[in-house]
C-alpha cells in the first residue's frame, strides 16, 4: 500500500467514514474516448460540465453526471488550475468562448 493511499483512508477513518463501507464508482464508458488514456474525456467532460450548467443548472441529473466523470477522471491539480483560470477569465475552452455566450442568449 502506498503512502498516499495510507493518508487517504487516514482521512476518511478520521472523517468518521469507514473506507470498507465507502462505494466507490468510476466514470461511465464513453464510446468517443476509447483508449486507454482518457486525458481527452477529462477535458471533454469538464467541458461539458460547465456547458451543461449554463444551459440548465449546476443541479441538473445530466450536468451532475458529468460533474461525476470529470471529478473522476481528471486528476485533482487539473482541476484546481482549470478553476483558477476560468476565474481568472484566461481559459480556453467552448464553455468560456465568447459564441457559446451569444448562442446562449438567442435561446
């Protein structure tokens, strides 16, 4: 067992989680990405993450599966920086582009 994972069940035992207990699940598979590395669905799914809650709704079923696959796929540190640049207004991606936008607005 590695380190990292030592302090991850450290964490939930101290969180009051039992890790045998915890159900784990992974991300659905996608027939666009079927390769064994799944960078490209990462991206693709933060992306469609964050289309899918400006048209319908961060609570939405369907942006929440996609929330599921990218927190499930993309590593943690990605996510972080791709936060940090989209409130910083400097990422590139469809959900930020300046279409998408007027797109929105017609419909």
């Amino acid at each position: 067992m590695s380190v990292g994972t030592v302090e991850a069940i450290s964490e939930l035992v101290a969180a009051g989680i039992n890790p045998k207990e915890e159900k784990l699940e992974t991300a659905e598979p996608d027939p666009r990405s079927p390769n064994q590395n799944q960078t490209k669905n990462c991206w693709t799914s933060y992306n469609e993450f964050l289309l899918c809650t400006k048209v319908k709704g961060e609570d939405n079923e369907l942006c929440q599966r996609f929330a599921n696959t990218y927190r499930s796929l993309c590593p943690k540190i990605w996510i972080e920086k791709w936060e940090e640049q989209r409130g910083r207004g400097n990422i590139r991606s469809p959900a930020s582009s300046r279409l998408f936008n007027r797109l929105l607005v017609r419909y």
